[in-house]
C-alpha cells in the first residue's frame, strides 16, 4: 500500500481514529482565540530591505511581538512607570500606569505561548496556556505574599473569579443575545459541564475552612486547624487540576478544541509562525520579568492609591485590578459574543476562572506554606458568600440552552 505523504495528524478517542484539526495541532485554546481579536497583521516589507540579517530579524521580530498588537499604544506606560518610581513621582501614578502597561503585557504572553506551541506541539502548547494563562494574576500573588500582604492575595484573586464569572460572562451572554436576537446561540454542554463541576469542587474547598473557622469554636482553638485544613484543600484541587489537564490535553481532547470558522464557510488557510522558537522564548522570559517589575510596583503603591484616592485597598483589589489586568481577555471574550461565538467566549470566562480557583490559589497557599507564611482559604463570610453565589449562578444559567 502506498504510503501518503499530505496524510493528516491522528490521534485515537474512544479506540477510533479521529483527525487533529489546526486549532488542536497546534495546541490553540479558547483563551489564543479569544486574544487574537486583538492582534495585527504586521507588513514587514520596509524591514526585509535591512541588509544585516541579525539586524533585519530583530528588527522583524520587535514589529511582530510590539507592534504586533491593537493595545501597542500602552507600552509605554511601562518605561513611564519604571520612570515614575525611579525618580520619586507620585506613588498614585506609579500604580496606575504598572496597571495599564500590565494590560498589553498578559495579551502578549498569550500571543508567545501561541508561537511557541507551534513548534512544541499541542501538549506542551496546553501545558504553557495552563501555566502561563494567568501570569499576571500569579506573580502579583506571589509578590504580595513575599510582603506578607495576604489580605491583597485573597481579593486580588476572588476578584479575578467574580470578574470572569460575573462581568465577563454576564457581558457576553448579553451582549450576544442582543446582537443576535433572530439567530440560535449555541455552546457546547460539555465542555460548561466540566467547567462548572470543577468550579463547584473549588466552592466547596473553600467552603469547608471557612465554615470550620466561624464554627462557634473559640478563634484561637481554629486557627491551626483551618490553615491545616486549607493546605489540605489546595493539594486536592492542585491533583484535581492535574486530573483535569489529563482530561483536556490527552484524553478528551477534541472537548476543548477552539473552532474558528471563516464568514464565508471556507477553510481557513493553515496559519504559519511569524516568530522562531528561540525567539519566542526569549520574548517570553523578558515580558515575564518586565511583568514580575510592574506587579512589585503594583503591590508597593496600592496601598499609597487607596490612601491618595480615599478608596479601600479591598475595593482596588477585587475590582480594579482584575479588570484592568486582564481587559484584552475580557474584551476579546465580549468581542466573540458578538460574533455569535458563543464557545470561544464561555471558554476564556470559564476556563480563566477554574485556572484560577483549582490553580492559582491552592499554589498560593502552597508557595506560603513553604515560605512559612499561614495564608488559609478563609476568605471571610461575605465574600466566601459572593464566590457561592457566583459559582452556582453561572452552573444553572448554563443548564438553559441558548
């Protein structure tokens, strides 16, 4: 039998061969879609005329990564932020311009970790999307941890949740039901289902130290046991979660591919790198270290803000920090709703807030544990109260087929 060279990518479901579509090959989420609503077509003829090779692939690679993006016009409240803190300027303006320059930094880490899954393949593309997803969000944390600034960590990342859960999928669930009041919204059930079982898992380990905290026990007699059962807590989600990579990048892959189809019904034409692999990763590192600087900025003058603004550190964390450090994904999400793309959009809310509840916040209380710090998943009755109230909002709002 002749062998066929254009033979297609193939993996087995089930024990049936099934193709790998482009998206899956090249390991493309809902989160890359969702950012991709926001990049630009780069025309790099005035570059390729540079004679100097090294020079002529710099310079290639600065128009793709730093003008590569509709948000290029934010970078730079980067050097203006470093500026601000280095020469004494308002500590008010320091965090907000880290704020803005944090907004085209994260869009950008999507659009690497894109380039670099094309050479990795789909896994390791997973693997990045699920590590790097929420960087932002992470490295905040962590240095908000080193300053002992627990309080921050908690509602940073509570807001982040209520924000994906609450702004952004509301938001896209109305704005794409006003935009397409003669057309059928459809998402895939699964997919939710998987989403929502595993944000209700994340409920209930954050439920369980909190009730066990406010018991009725004397505050002295809870404290140990609730930080010990909070880290207990977090290693179950941090298994859970590996569980659910399994699912999604091995296993029950197909569930989780990101279906882009063109307006006019035709396929869309195989999409290349624009940047090596190399290149890629040096991109990466560079913007991560660029973003580990503005959160230190974030986390040193959020404080100053809520002093200079008269409004509380908890209002800035829970709202204005996830809002503003993660608006190209919020957008993006809204964007597609828009466009009837009803999967792409439940994808970057659902998908940001389990990387968050079952990832980000177990790791918290894990990296605190090992720098001796007690961080617990008590996050208080109010807002304990808010995250349930989300969480089981959002599982019934996507049992109704749209």
């Amino acid at each position: 039998m002749a062998s066929n060279s254009h033979q297609e990518p193939w993996f087995l479901e089930n024990g049936n061969v099934r193709t790998l579509s482009k998206e899956m090959r090249h390991g493309r989420t809902h989160h890359y879609m969702s950012s991709s609503s926001f990049r630009r077509k780069s025309d790099l003829k005035l570059v390729s005329k540079v004679p100097i090779s090294c020079l002529r692939q710099l310079l290639a690679n600065l128009q793709e990564v730093i003008l590569g993006t509709k948000l290029f016009v934010l970078f730079p409240a980067i050097p203006l932020a470093i500026a601000a803190e280095t020469y004494g300027f308002g500590r008010p303006w320091v965090f907000v311009l880290s704020l803005l320059g944090l907004t085209p930094l994260a869009e950008r880490v999507s659009f690497l970790t894109e380039q670099i899954a094309y050479y990795t393949g789909p896994t390791v593309g997973g693997l990045l999307n699920a590590t790097c997803g929420n960087a932002t969000e992470l490295i905040i944390a962590i240095f908000a941890l080193s300053e002992h600034k627990i309080a921050l960590v908690k509602y940073s990342l509570l807001g982040s949740i209520l924000s994906n859960l609450l702004l952004v999928l509301g938001t896209s669930l109305f704005c794409g039901g006003i935009a397409n009041l003669r057309r059928e919204q459809k998402y895939d059930r699964r997919q939710a289902d998987v989403n929502s079982l595993l944000l209700l898992l994340a409920l209930l380990c954050h439920l369980l130290p909190t009730l066990f905290r406010h018991s009725g026990a004397l505050p002295e007699l809870t404290v140990v046991p609730t930080i010990q059962l909070s880290r207990a807590s977090s290693i179950v989600m941090l298994l859970a979660y590996t569980a659910y990579l399994v699912f999604q990048l091995w296993t029950h892959r197909q569930l989780f591919e990101a279906q882009e189809e063109s307006e006019d019904g035709a396929e869309d034409e195989e999409e290349v790198p624009v940047i090596g692999f190399w290149s890629g990763f040096v991109w990466l590192v560079g913007m991560t270290i660029v973003i580990a600087l503005l959160s230190e900025y974030v986390v040193s003058t959020i404080e100053d803000a809520s002093d200079s603004w008269g409004l509380s550190v908890s209002f800035l964390s829970i709202i204005l920090l996830p809002i503003i450090g993660n608006a190209a994904e919020h957008a993006g999400a809204i964007i597609f709703a828009f466009k009837n793309k009803l999967d792409i959009s439940l994808g970057v809310a659902l998908g940001s807030t389990t990387q968050i509840a079952m990832f980000v916040v177990p790791l918290c209380v894990v990296v605190a544990w090992i720098m001796g710090i007690h961080m617990d998943l008590d996050f208080n009755i109010l807002e304990t109260t808010s995250l349930a109230l989300s969480i089981i909002a959002t599982a019934f709002t996507l049992q109704v087929r749209i």
